[in-house]
C-alpha cells in the first residue's frame, strides 16, 4: 500500500470538508455482530447502520452537505489539532491515489449512485470483520468487549472499585454457519479488501473457515486479506498453505512498546514472543506477505514512543514496515477514557512535548529512505501529531482528565495486586504523579 501525504488545509478537491468515501465503500462489523460505520466510530447500534439503513443514509447526506455526524466524531476531534491525518484524510489520501488528484471520478461515482434519501444503488467493496472477542490476551486498553481473557480481570475491578461491570459475553454469532452463509460470506464474495480482527483472529476457527471459502470457490487470487494480530503465537501452518492461494496478506502487528513496558501493556505477551515473530515475519513468510507494526498510543506509553520508534528503525527490518521506511503507523486510542491521552497530567504533557520537541527521528533515517518518501512523511506527520493533540485546546475540550486520571492510577493499582506487576517501576516517568 502506498501513501500519499495530505493536505489538511486544502480540500477544495473533495466533496465536502466531511466527506469520507466510507459509507460508499465499506463495511463494518463489530465484535457483537452489530454494524458500524468504521472501527474508528463510536457508534454501533444507536441506530440503523445497515447498508442502506435510516442512520447510513442520513450519514452520507450529512457528508455531502459538509454538515459533521456524531458517527465521524473521532476524525473531527482528531482534525481540530490541525495537521493531524484523520482517519477520514488517511483513505481520502489512498483514494487520491485510486482516482487521481482532482478526484474527478469519485466525485462523479457519488453523485451518480446517490439518491436524495441517501440510498445508493452500489454494493460496498470492502469488508471489516471482528471475529468475535475470544482473545488470548489480556491488554491494559482493551475491555471483555473484545477479550474473553479480560473477563475475570474486570469482574474484579470493577467490584474492587464499584464500577458498574462491562458487558462480558461470549459472542456466539460468530458461530452461525447459517448466519455467514445467508449474510457474510455474499458480503465477502463482492469485496476485494477484508479486514479481520478479534479479539485475536488467529485463534478463531472462523478466520481459517473464511480463507478456505474463498480458495474453495475460486476468489482468493482477487483478495487481499488484511489481519490484526498481537503476535502472541505463530500462524497456524493450514493457514500459511492457504494465503498462497490470495493477492495480498498483511499483518498489523500490535506492538506498542518494547521490554518491560510492552509486556505489561500487552500481559501475558512475552518480549522475545514478539521478537521471535518479528524474525519470522522478516525472514520466513512469501512474497504476498507484507506486514507493519502498529502501535496504540495512550497515556501510558506515548512519552516512551521516541524511543520506541527509535529502537525500530536501528533494526533495518527487510519487510517489517518496510513500505512505510521503517516507520510505523500511530494508531491513537480514544476509548477507555482512562488510557486516553486527555487524561495526562498538565506538567506531565508539558514533558511530553518537550521530549518531542527535542526529538529527531530523522537522524536514525538513512538515505534508502528515499525510495518510499511519500509513505514515511506520512507516517512522520502522524507521530508529531501526538505533541500537537496534547497541546490543542479543542481536541482536549472539556474532558475531565484528573477525574479520569484517578481512576487510571486506581486501575492500575488494581491490576498489579492481580498479577504481581509494579506500575511505577515499568513507567518511571509517572512515579510522582501517582
């Protein structure tokens, strides 16, 4: 995949200054089942998402007018910071790409397939997957919504400190074989890009079901297969015989820190797991494999990021990110509010952003960056973006961040009792704001 970096304070070429190509495009299934617009979207089933629902409609009239949906409020709070490559911008950049600069033909194509009620007359084309929350791994953003091992961890806390608990089901829609047969396997037959995430995807039995539909009816050449992985384990051998048969297979490794830090943030993973898998994905897999490391950045790592990104770059990885210079991608995380980076301490933001502010990565760059230019400035711009959200009145708004602090040092607290960690002494950085 190629970026290109985009412009944020010039989007005469686009239909709006909300429009987003993916509610024409794609769809989306969360961890219940339940459909979304995007997984950057906090709104699932507060409304009719389907394809050509109440809600979906009124988004695409919405973005036509430019007027902002609480669907998309992740992007808009993420642009107020001003350079910031939303999510929305980020596909408005591969789109770029797709149709040409002036974006001509995608304007065309959505005027064309659009009704005044906001029905189109076209099929999505590409395809996001949760496959249920069953998850080996027990990460300190993430909640039982999409970790079944993360269950009897919040049960816990949650009562330690009088939360109400979070739903913690086990999904069982992903084992409806009428149910995939009636509803998502059409809806995999017409895209050409899937997404499939988890909980972990590798260790669903659906994940395997899916590739061998495909292969069995002869689209697996026209597809490309997109994974969300916490490297955890290796993949599973049927599944490597069975990505020969694909376009494309790419990797997002969840990798957010190293040592110490990343197994506490990403408990029970061990630090040479990751480096195992790592080795792996450099040396051992096809041609039709690319992969990237994408961290999530949240308030306990994001003053650790530097070095982390530092120490990524030194290793010159043969295919690991290599499309993107050696950068990774930044994803940030917005929800639990607890782990979101609003919550940070003033003193320690300002920290944060003088540790930025003295920071250049370029120094760890060599001169073969050049030959992916367009993906690493992409890629810089997304990660001095975060100094930028931290110092940004509107992107910050009203939100409450001691309040929400407190309870994130009271969690914390929680969880080392449970597993015998130390906070403090893996983050020394926070030691006096505890």
């Amino acid at each position: 995949m190629t970026y290109t970096v985009y412009n944020v304070e010039n989007e005469e070429d686009t239909i709006s200054p909300t429009f987003c190509p993916i509610p024409w495009q794609h769809q989306y299934f969360d961890t219940d089942g339940s459909e979304g617009l995007c997984y950057n979207s906090p709104v699932f089933t507060h409304g009719d998402l389907e394809w050509n629902g109440q809600e979906m409609k009124k988004i695409r009239l919405d973005m036509i007018a430019g007027r902002k949906n609480r669907a998309c409020s992740v992007c808009h709070n993420e642009e107020k910071s001003g350079k910031c490559l939303s999510l929305r911008q980020q596909i408005l950049n591969w789109d770029k790409i797709k149709y040409g600069q002036d974006m001509k033909w995608l304007k065309n194509h959505v005027k064309n397939v659009t009704r005044n009620d906001g029905h189109v007359s076209v099929k999505s084309n590409t395809l996001h997957i949760a496959l249920g929350n069953t998850c080996n791994g027990q990460c300190i953003m993430c909640s039982p919504w999409n970790s079944s091992a993360l269950r009897p961890i919040h049960k816990h806390i949650n009562e330690q400190l009088g939360f109400d608990n979070l739903d913690i089901r086990e999904f069982q829609w992903i084992k409806d074989d009428n149910l995939w047969k009636k509803k998502f396997y059409p809806l995999i037959e017409q895209s050409h890009w899937i997404n499939l995430m988890g909980g972990e995807p590798f260790i669903t039995k659906r994940q395997h079901m899916i590739l061998e539909y495909c292969v069995d009816n002869n689209i697996a050449k026209d597809k490309t297969i997109y994974y969300n992985t916490n490297c955890a384990q290796p993949v599973p051998d049927k599944t490597l015989e069975l990505w020969k048969h694909f376009k494309h297979i790419h990797l997002d490794l969840s990798i957010d820190d190293m040592g110490d830090r990343v197994e506490y943030i990403r408990y029970p993973v061990k630090w040479d797991q990751y480096l195992k898998f790592l080795d792996w994905c450099d040396n051992d897999t096809s041609d039709n494999v690319s992969m990237e490391i994408l961290p999530s950045i949240a308030n306990y790592n994001i003053f650790y990021y530097p070095d982390f990104v530092n120490w990524m770059v030194k290793q010159k990885f043969k295919k690991v990110n290599k499309d993107l210079g050696g950068l990774p991608g930044t994803n940030i995380v917005h929800f639990p509010e607890r782990v979101g980076i609003k919550t940070l301490p003033e003193k320690l933001k300002h920290i944060i952003i003088d540790k930025y502010k003295h920071w250049n990565i370029k120094d760890n760059c060599d001169s073969n960056i050049q030959q992916v230019r367009d993906n690493y400035e992409w890629c810089l711009t997304r990660i001095m973006q975060l100094p930028k959200l931290l110092e940004n009145s509107e992107y910050l708004g009203d939100l409450h961040g001691q309040d929400h602090y407190d309870v994130f040092n009271k969690w914390h607290s929680e969880l080392d009792k449970m597993r015998g960690t130390n906070f403090y002494n893996t983050f020394p950085i926070f030691k006096e704001y505890q």
